[in-house]
C-alpha cells in the first residue's frame, strides 16, 4: 500500500470516528478516558490537514516504509528532470540518457560521490558520447586512459570494456572519488583527473566542469535552465591524464571534498 493510500484509509477512518462519537456521546467520553483512544482521537484530528501537506509534515505521521517510499519518488522525479535536460542539451535519445543518469546514480550510492558531479565529468569529456576517444588514449564517458587504469577494469572484464558505458562510468567515478578525496577539494579533484596536478593551471578545465555541476544541481532542485547553452568540451587530454601523482592543495577550494562526497 503506498503513502496516498494510506492517507485515504486514515481519512476515511476519522470521519467514521466522527461519526459515531456523534450518534452515541456516551462511546466518546468512554473513549476519551482511555490512553490509546486519545491517541487515536488526536491523529483523526491532524488527518485532514497531513493530506495537503509537504512531503516534511507527512512524515511525522507515516510509517518509516512510507517514508521510504516518498523519498524514492522524490528521487526519481529528481534523475527524470536531470535525464530530460542532459537528453535536450546534449541531443541525446531519451533512453539512452536515462541509462547514463540512471548508472551514475547507482555508481555514485555505492562509492558516496555526488551523481550530478560525475554527469558533469561525464557532460565535459564526452558530452555523453559513449564511444568517445581522444588522441592520447582516453576513451569513452569519462575520457578514462584504459592502459594506465587497466587494474580497474580487471572486475568489469578488463581493459577492452573501456567503450562499455557501465565500465566507463563506473571506473571514471571512482578515478574521481579517488582524486577528490586525495586532494581535500573537488576543484584539485579535478585537476588531477585532467592530469594537470604538476601544472599551474588546467586550462579552465575545472571551472567547465563547476559550471555544469551548478547548473544540474538547479535542474535537479526543480529550476528551469536553459538547455541552449552548450560548453565547450575537452576532448584531448596530457598523456599523464590520471597518473597517479601527489595531491594538490589549493589555497581556496570552492567546493570542499566533504560537499561532494557522502551525503549529495
């Protein structure tokens, strides 16, 4: 039973309450002396009201599976408004987008990474071309370089399912979670997923990618944004693009890695 009927039944249940505490006043003030019946008196009283309410006040009366279940519609109306502008903007078939948010979202649960930061990873190197691939080796979503990664990929099938868009992304995700954690902020994340760590700057690499992170997180807070305004994407990276090298600190990260990690 989901949460709409639930309320229904409540609702139904207090006018019927109502309604015989009417016709026999002696059952109510029977009732009313008893603990369980006061309670039952006082949720009637909030029903009416908690059908009109936020999602917030709903949960102060629903079950925890209730619950559940409003946070998850919530979620999917999330993923459905981020799919329809990915889909618009980047002129990609319906499915195929809902495929690509759909995996980032699982990915991003499982390694504690925000989902609508690897969509914009995802958006800037290929925007959204699964069989993207770049002079120096980079293939697919993510621009991963497979034969330096090549450890990763061993649980996926090895390196050959680099173009494979769940191994790509899956891979990529945790690339970057790895870097973001290292390096105490999502902008030193992302210089060194671009392999600009040694260098004094990444080419404003990491200010595209913020850009359309920001402009996600609108899409998936319910605001309107417009589709129109492609970016500019990096379709070639250094050769040392994802070598492992020490983390870069910067002086004033934007976005610290705690906001991105674990919670978003």
């Amino acid at each position: 039973m989901n949460a709409h009927h639930r309320l229904a039944l409540l609702g139904v249940s207090s006018i019927a309450l109502v309604a015989l505490f009417t016709a026999r006043p002696d059952l109510g003030n029977q009732a009313a002396r008893t603990p369980a019946a006061t309670q039952v008196v006082a949720t009637s009283a909030v029903a009416a009201p908690v059908q009109v309410a936020a999602a917030r006040e709903i949960s102060t009366v629903l079950p925890v599976p209730a619950k559940a279940e409003l946070l998850q519609a919530a979620n999917h109306r999330q993923q459905q408004a981020v799919t329809t502008w990915l889909s618009k903007r980047y002129r990609v078939a319906g499915d195929a987008a809902n495929m690509l948010v759909s995996t980032a979202y699982v990915t991003a649960k499982d390694i504690k990474l925000d989902p609508l930061l690897i969509l914009a990873v995802m958006a800037i190197e290929s925007g959204l071309n699964p069989f993207a691939e770049s002079p120096v080796g980079a293939k697919g979503l993510m621009q991963v370089m497979a034969h330096i990664h090549h450890a990763k990929f061993q649980a996926m099938g090895g390196p050959q399912t680099a173009l494979n868009p769940v191994a790509n992304i899956r891979v990529g995700s945790q690339i970057l979670k790895d870097y973001v954690t290292r390096g105490g902020s999502v902008e030193a994340g992302l210089k060194t997923y671009v392999g600009a760590a040694a260098f004094d700057t990444d080419s404003g690499y990491g200010s595209r990618v913020m850009a359309e992170y920001h402009k996600l997180k609108m899409v998936a807070s319910g605001q309107k944004v417009p589709t129109f305004t492609r970016p500019s994407q990096v379709v070639a990276k250094t050769p040392a693009a994802h070598v492992e090298t020490a983390p870069v600190q910067m002086t004033a990260p934007v976005v610290a890695a705690e906001d991105a990690i674990a919670g978003l």
